[in-house]
C-alpha cells in the first residue's frame, strides 16, 4: 500500500486524481499484496489508459505546413533537418521525413509482408522550427500582411532575416487526388454539353 501511496504523492502538480484513488480502492488485491507482478501490471496497463495527464489545448492557427523545412531542436534528433511531412492537428505534432525513427512491429496482412520496420514517430510541433530561407538558421514563425492584402509568415526571432517564408510547393496538389472518372451518380459530360433550350422558339423552358 505503501508504494501506491507513493505514486499518488508524485503525481505532478500536486492534483489528487478521484478517478486514480477509485481504481486503487475497487482492486481487490490492495490492502494484500500490491508488490505482485500481477498487480504492478495492473497498475502500469490503468495509468496508461486512465488519462493521467490533462488533454492539452490544440493548435488553433497553424504556422508550420506540411511540406517545411524545419530543423529539430529538441529530442535524439536534435539539430538535425527534414521534411515536414504530416501535419496531425488533432494531437499538436508533426511528423518529420526520416527522423525520430522508433522500431514498430508490424503484422503480415494482404499486399505486405509482415516484421520489424523503423518507421517515423511523431514529434510534438514545439519540437521542431522552421529553417530561415535566408539564414539557414532556425526561427520562429511571425504573420504579416503585405499591402495587397496577401497574408505571409515570416522569420523572426533573434537573428532571424525577417524574410518570407514561402509557403510549401506540396500544399498545391492535393493529398486526397481528384477522380478523373465519372462515378455512378455524375452526369455524363455528353449530357452536360447537350443544347435543350431555343431562345428563339423558346422549346425546353420549364413550366413554372
């Protein structure tokens, strides 16, 4: 009992959880044997799942893009530059073309066989900057509007060159392709071009 008493005593901030004393108190094996490994496990599988930390606030305006250069400034990977290559706003991170690379084992399934793949883990967006265009150095990103109106970031920060950062060539195709076909419910392009109206005799107005 002692050892869960513990581990209340160390949760962060100080904030007592009802959720995690309620778990504890509803285990039969408390009060008994709580050093077991089965109980340990127990523990470790809950808190995992519980929610233990609070959600974050998500990232309302998005400065860094699919497709920047940006340069790691946190982490195994630190100083190291890539590619933004996914943007995941519903968790505030962003994963990075061939970095921050962890083992995954992944089962065999139709088209793929299966194994152990190094494939690329997400960073938390606060990780990584985007590279100055000038510099070469990385800076934090700022908004400006120029006198057309057209909005541009821009580096700033402490010896950043101030200049635009232009926005990633990728974001212009799309991730999701356009279908090129015509699908089951669109009308065929001969039907569409089809004339069915004469404005001189007035044949094809609808009746209203």
């Amino acid at each position: 009992m002692e050892i869960l008493l513990d581990l209340v005593s160390k949760n962060k901030k100080g904030s007592f959880n009802p959720h995690f004393w309620s778990f504890l108190t509803a285990c039969s094996w408390v009060g008994s044997n709580p050093t077991s490994s089965r109980s340990l496990d127990s523990l470790d599988i809950h808190l995992s799942t519980m929610g233990w930390k609070a959600a974050q606030k998500l990232i309302q305006t998005w400065k860094i893009l699919r497709g920047d250069n940006v340069m790691i400034i946190r982490g195994k990977d630190k100083g190291e530059i890539g590619i933004i290559k996914r943007v995941i706003r519903s968790q505030n991170r962003v994963i990075v073309e061939g970095k921050n690379l962890v083992k995954k084992h992944i089962k065999q399934g139709q088209g793929h066989e299966g194994g152990i793949f190094s494939v690329e883990a997400p960073l938390h967006v606060s990780n990584v900057q985007v590279v100055d265009p000038v510099t070469g150095k990385p800076c934090k990103v700022g908004i400006r509007y120029l006198e057309d109106g057209t909005k541009v970031r821009v580096a700033r920060g402490i010896g950043a060159s101030g200049s635009i950062i232009p926005r990633p060539e990728i974001l212009k195709i799309r991730s999701t392709p356009r279908p090129t076909a015509p699908g089951p419910k669109d009308t065929p392009m001969e039907l569409v071009l089809e004339k069915t109206y004469d404005a001189k005799t007035g044949k094809g107005m609808p009746q209203l």
